[in-house]
C-alpha cells in the first residue's frame, strides 16, 4: 500500500552524508552509531605518532569553525521573482539575490557536479571591502538582518579595516567555507577560475591548495588590468591581478585552445599550391635529442642539425614527409630544408599562456566603457571586463554543449553579461548561475533615468540590457538571453521553536505549516530545491478537478498545493494526477507531492493514496 512520506524541512545535511559514506566504507570505525576516529586511523594505516601538530599549511584563527559552517545545512530557501526576472518561463538562467554561502547550501542538491566553470571576483581585501561576516547559529536570520529584512533594526555591512586587528582573518573566515562548497559544484572536468591581487594570492593559493588538492593546480594567470604607468605610485606601478585556475580532477579536465590571432593566422601560406593547404614552415632540428646523423633527401640534398642541435624525426619520418612533399626547400630549392606544418593539422586553437595582456583581455577602463555602453556608467567600483570573462569561457566551455557557468560574487553580472555574448557569437547554449548580496550602495546612485540601492539590483538591469542589445545585434536565433530571479528568504515551512511559556500557542501556530503569504510558487520551487531538482526546470500548471496542479517533467514531479481537497474530489483529482503521469512516459517513477493540510480528512487522503497506487505512482509525499 502506497504510503504518505514527509517532505523534510531542511536542506541536504552535508555531515549526516558524509558521515553515511563513510560507514558504508568503514563500518568497522563506528561504535554505537558514533565514528571512533583511533579505529578509523588504524584502517587507513595513518600513524598517529611522531609531529602530528606540526603539519604544513595555512592556519588562522576561526579555521575550524569555517570549515563547520560550509557543512552546515541551510533552513532558508530562494523565492522567486517572476516580475523582475526576463522570460520566466522559457530561461535557464539564474540570478539570485542573497548571502552566497547560503544560496550554494540551497542549490547544492540541484546542482552539485552540474558546473563546467565557477569564475568569481571576490572582495581582495584592500582595507575597503565589504567582508561578510557569517553567523553560524542562524545563516539566514543573520542575513535578513545584516541586510535590513529582519525583524530587528538591520546590522550594517562593514569594511575589513586592516586596522581591525583581524585583517587576513576575517577575509579567510569568508572565503574558506564558500570555496570549499563551490568545489563540490564542479563537474568532474570542470576549472574554477579565482580573480586575485598581490595582497592574498599567496593565502588563496594555500586554501585552494587544501580544497582542491595541490596536484589540481592548473595556473596561476597573470591579467595586465592597466596599460598606463602610474607615476604617482610610492614603489610600483601596480598594473596586474592574478587568476588563480584549479581543476575538480585536472587530469580530467581539458581546455580548448584560444582561437588565433590575424598576425598567426597571416603566417600560414601555400605557394607551392599542396593539397593539404596552407602551412608555415618550422624547422627540422631541436634543442634535445640524440640524433645527430645527416639526411639526404630524394633531391640529392644532405642535411644535418644545426651544431648543438638534435634531429627532431627519425629517417622513417623524414623519408615519409620528403615522399609526400611536406619538405620546403625554398622557391628555388637553395634553402635549408624545413618542414612544412599545416594549419588543416596543427593543434586546434593555439595553448593559452599564464600572461593575458591588456589588448586580448581587456583591461579596467574597458571594463567601465562596458557599463557605460548599457547606460549603467559610474555605477560599480572595478568591474571585470566582458572580454576577459569571454576568454574564460573559450578557454572552459563549448558553443555545443549546455554548459554551467556559475559566477557566486556576481557583483554588477559581467559573467552573465560575457554568457550572453558568448552564445550569440558561436550560438551556443551556455548557462548562468549568478549570486550576489543585495549590497547597498551609499547614497543611492542614479543613471540613465532609473535609481539604484545595491549592487544586486545592478546586476539584473545590466543582464537584462544586456541580452536587449544581443538580440537588436544578432541574427534573431532562439537564443536564452533571459534570467529568473529569486531571492534568499527564510522556508516557506514553520520552523519548530517550542516555547515553554506559550507551548498552547506554539502547538496551534504549527497546526499551519506553512508560512502565511507565500504563493504555489514559492512552495513549488523551495519543493525543486529540496527534492534535488533544478530550480530553473520548466514547470507546467493545469486545473484538475477545480485544484491547480503544477507538472515539473524533468523531475518527473507533479505538485498540488491546494485547500479543501474533500472525498468528492478525490477521485478526480487521483485520475488526473495518473494520466498525466502516464503522458510524462514515466508514472512509475513520478514523485506526487501534496499539501498535507490541505485535505478536508484522513478518508480523503486515504482515498488519493489508494488511486495513486493503483495508477503506478510509487512515491507519495506530503507536505
């Protein structure tokens, strides 16, 4: 008999998992349902004598309570904005409102292995950023206060003042828990780029190394942010940032080469007219080797490396390439044989290098000319420019697959904004996921006719505008150019907060579970968020038996969230709910999910679970 199960009121607790995993490896290191960490030592042959404290790494204070807070699961939820999103229901892409740390405990059941690039700009800790401070207790109450959504008079963000005594510290705090969730994002051939200065690339470096694992170190990328001196400066010029590159499994992971430049391409030519089309000709010697010998080719010409060269090819090779005319001798054969490299056969794309200068990866003043061309100029403090973010994409993405690319410091959206541009240059089909706090900016700035309080908000118009001009420049393709936007929010689910003094009252407020003036909507998606189900999936409403009805087919997933569902309506409503499922082509597989109140009784709900079973629904769950 099919039976009701609840839907939880958290998010995926990530220390209960893990702490699952590894009992179903190491049974044996479990004693009365408690991990006995001697007897896991002992199984994994770790000797737990000798310098035990005197490890190598980067330690700071609060580094244990960091790594606590990322396994922490999250009791908020994401609600959405369909009025001040773009195309609701046809996009895949996400711009979120909210504390970051806490939209990734959100979306990581959704999301988790999905991304093929992260790119994040976070704060660089200058003395002048805004540093987040996370609340371990309550994640989301905190948040609704620091940003003036609370019911108490909102705490105010503040900067990280190299004088606060805590400088590095209190950055570390911030960014340790936020890396260690976006790793577990990652597919397992996806890179994650990090945006850095001088001042904390080596303590980046050292966490990244610890979350990622040193053998997944991919580059540290030199970016050339600035094409003009700073005279002004005290010591240097300060003309460059750092990109920090890791891989999930770098073994895995492979890059595309960059597409070649005018000047590389203008060194390809075919005068001698050969089949396999243009080439340039490269030499045949090489710095090492052991080959010394001299060739003679099929012309009577003898050849031999350079001194203190090598043969780069065998005879076998050199008598091959002569035999198919891959060998220049110059256009009146009285020049140093070399061998001809096809354009139609090298390496696709040219290897990137671990220095982007200014003219193939923008620069700062680009960077706000960006802006300034969507009407949003003056507006955001050092904004990355489009192209840089563009040659992240080329580098980590392809126009042919539905890639993620996940930016969680959105800050005014230029990865949204390179994303768009992206797809309409190669028609790919590329995805966002952006995060942003919902920043204030003080006082509020004003442009182009329209006024801004944060930072977040920026980010939506710049997106928004963003896709208009790629669609006024583009072909008219069916492209995403949209977003939805949702915000961080406390659960659409009652949270259970005894209280000893008013219990009565506490008992009948939670006979109600469900927060008052939350929409289907709301449900619906905190419901995506908590079965592991994509919250961008498209979602189709219907009228069954007089209740709306919400079909997700990429779950498969069907929802109703209605009151008053009495016996007379049952059997309506059940019959519905199967055919549908069976129109989805999976009915046994399909997870119905109700609203446990909502049922005028137990026969009522008895009845349903009945119709449901005999219809092939397998999995029932109430709310």
């Amino acid at each position: 008999m099919l039976t009701w199960n609840p839907c939880g009121a958290e998010i995926e607790d990530l220390t209960a998992e893990n702490m699952t995993r590894l009992k179903d490896l190491f049974p044996a290191a479990f004693r009365d349902g408690e991990i006995d960490l001697a007897a896991l030592k002992q199984l994994l042959g770790v000797d737990d004598e000798g310098d035990a404290d005197e490890r190598y790494g980067l330690v700071w204070h609060g580094k244990r309570k960091a790594r606590q807070i990322a396994l922490t699961p999250s009791t908020g939820t994401l609600l959405p904005c369909p009025d001040n999103s773009v195309g609701w229901d046809r996009t895949r892409n996400l711009l979120i409102e909210g504390d970051n740390l806490e939209v990734l405990k959100l979306l990581l059941k959704s999301c988790a292995g999905t991304v093929k690039l992260i790119y994040i700009d976070p704060p660089y800790n200058t003395g002048k950023d805004f540093v987040y401070e996370d609340n371990f207790r309550d994640s989301v109450g905190n948040y609704l206060q620091v940003t003036g959504q609370g019911d108490r008079e909102g705490k105010r963000l503040t900067s990280n003042a190299e004088q606060s005594g805590r400088f590095h510290t209190n950055w570390l705090n911030m960014m340790y828990p936020r890396l260690k969730l976006a790793r577990s994002f990652l597919r397992d051939d996806g890179a994650m780029f990090v945006s850095i200065d001088d001042g904390e690339v080596g303590n980046l470096r050292h966490v990244c190394d610890e979350i990622f694992g040193e053998e997944n170190f991919v580059a540290n990328v030199v970016w050339q942010k600035k094409y003009t001196r700073a005279n002004d400066a005290r010591w240097f010029s300060d003309n460059h940032d750092h990109i920090l590159v890791y891989g999930r499994k770098k073994d895995a992971l492979q890059l595309n080469g960059l597409p070649r430049s005018e000047a590389q391409l203008k060194s390809y030519s075919n005068p001698d007219n050969h089949p396999n089309g243009p080439w340039k000709a490269t030499p045949l010697h090489a710095k090492s080797g052991k080959n010394t010998n001299p060739f003679t080719f099929s012309n009577g010409v003898t050849w031999a490396p350079p001194s203190g060269t090598f043969r780069r090819f065998n005879d076998a090779s050199m008598r091959r390439m002569d035999e198919m005319g891959e060998i220049w001798f110059g256009t009146d054969g009285s020049q140093v044989p070399q061998r001809k490299t096809f354009l139609s056969q090298a390496k696709k794309g040219v290897t990137p290098t671990t220095l982007w200068t200014h003219q193939e990866a923008g620069h700062n003043h680009e960077a706000s000319n960006d802006l300034k061309a969507l009407g949003l100029g003056g507006l955001f403090d050092n904004p990355k420019p489009v192209r840089l973010v563009r040659k992240m994409l080329e580098l980590a993405t392809a126009a042919d697959a539905e890639h993620v690319v996940m930016d969680f410091f959105a800050g005014s959206g230029t990865t949204a904004h390179a994303v768009i541009d992206a797809n309409e240059a190669d028609g790919g089909n590329r995805r966002f996921i952006c995060v942003q706090l919902p920043e204030p900016i003080d006082p509020p700035r004003r442009t182009d006719g329209a006024s801004f309080s944060d930072i977040a908000d920026i980010a939506a118009v710049r997106i928004r505008r963003a896709g208009e001009a790629a669609a006024k420049s583009g072909d008219q393709k069916v492209l995403d150019r949209g977003f939805r936007r949702l915000k961080l929010a406390s659960s659409n689910f009652r949270a259970w907060t005894p209280d000893a003094d008013g219990l009565e009252k506490t008992l009948l407020d939670n006979v109600e579970h469900l927060v008052p003036g939350r929409t289907d909507l709301d449900i619906l998606t905190e419901l995506l968020l908590r079965l592991g189900l994509d919250p961008s999936a498209s979602v189709e409403k219907r009228q069954i038996a007089g209740k709306e009805v919400y079909g997700v087919e990429e779950g498969p997933l069907i929802a109703c969230f209605a009151e008053n569902v009495t016996r007379d309506v049952v059997e309506d409503l059940g019959t519905g709910i199967v055919a549908w499922a069976d129109a989805m082509g999976q009915n046994g597989s399909v997870r119905v999910v109700m609203n446990d109140s909502g049922f005028q009784d137990d026969v009522a709900k008895t009845n349903l679970a009945s119709i449901l079973d005999q219809g092939g629904i397998t999995e029932l769950r109430a709310l």
